[in-house]
C-alpha cells in the first residue's frame, strides 16, 4: 500500500517478479492523466493508508516526534515506546465516557 511517490516501472516490475500484488498508488503526468478507473484504485488505497498515516502524524505534530533526543538504540526504542503509549493513552481517553 504505497504512496504514489514510489510509483516507477522498475518498481513495479520487480514486485511482479517476485511474485508479489503490486499496491501502489498512480501517478498521473502531464501527457497521461489518470482514467476514472485509476482514480478510484487511488481512493481506495489512501483509504487504506490514513489509518496509519494519521497515528504518524499525531506522533509527530502533538507529540513532537520528529527528531529522535536520545543516543543509543535501547534509549530511541524507549522513547519512541513512551509517545506510542501516550497516544494510545490519549485516544483511549477519547474513545471511552
């Protein structure tokens, strides 16, 4: 479930190759644009993928996440732990009365 970013031929090719479904997004451009049917291959991908880019960007707009503080991967590991535990702490307290 990829960004259309990572949209190349030779992307696509070797994720044939190996066998695997092909889930990336289409990019248009400007000599090709987009037929209805690519539009809503791309909706029901970024559908797919709000989920989880939402709790990134909680994680990194409330929580402040976006440079890592510590040296040492045990001391990284923790703090990003603690902000997962804070988030879902806090939409915890959101979901429940």
């Amino acid at each position: 479930w990829a960004d259309a970013a990572y949209d190349t031929h030779a992307r696509r090719a070797r994720l044939k190759a190996e066998g695997k479904k092909v889930r990336i997004a289409r990019r248009p451009n400007k000599h090709h644009p987009l037929p209805e049917r690519l539009k809503r291959y791309n909706r029901l991908i970024a559908r797919r993928r709000a989920a989880v880019e939402t709790t990134f960007a909680t994680l990194k707009n409330r929580m402040k996440l976006t440079t890592i503080r510590y040296v040492g991967l045990a001391k990284a590991a923790a703090q990003v732990t603690m902000a997962a535990i804070a988030f879902n702490m806090r939409r915890n307290a959101a979901i429940t009365p």
